[in-house]
C-alpha cells in the first residue's frame, strides 16, 4: 500500500499593507497623469488590482457627513434679520 499522506490545502497567506495618504496619492497620480492601467499600478506598488480600483473611484478628500437638522434661517435671511434687528433703537 502507499504510504499515508494527506494533502493540507495552504491558503495563500495574506500581506497586510498600509495604505499611507501619500501611497494614494501616488496611485492617484500614476492612474491620471501617468495612465497606467490598475494591474500595472497594483504590481508597481504591491497591492492588489481591486484595491487600486477601489482608491481611484474614491474621492481625494474625505467627505464629512452633515449632522443634525437642517437650519430653518437661511444665510441672506439671517444677515436681513440682524441688519433690522441693529438698524435703529426702535427695531431692538
């Protein structure tokens, strides 16, 4: 009989990077001023394909979510209401 072996499947074992802010804006650069395509950029830089993608879709800045509720007085509104408001001592 043959020997017993067993076959023990490795997973491809994974490579964390950091994916500094100026590592995106290399990736950003190489894909808009460069051209190059997202595999070129992925093997360039050492990370996969769909996270160069990923990074390329993304907007440059982060943008912040508005919190709470809408303001009911609008900026020209308010400036009209203040110069009232401060016109004359009766106004007050």
């Amino acid at each position: 009989m043959a020997a017993n072996t067993t076959i023990s499947p490795e997973a491809p074992k994974r490579v964390f990077v950091t994916i500094t802010s100026s590592l995106r804006s290399k990736i950003r650069g190489l894909r808009k001023h460069a051209a190059w395509s997202f595999c070129h950029i992925a093997q360039e830089v050492g990370i996969v394909a769909s996270t160069v993608y990923s990074i390329c879709q993304a907007p440059g800045t982060p943008q912040k979510k508005k919190l709470g509720r809408p303001k009911l007085i609008t900026t020209p509104i308010r400036k009209l209401l203040v110069a009232t408001a401060t016109a004359s001592q009766d106004n007050r």
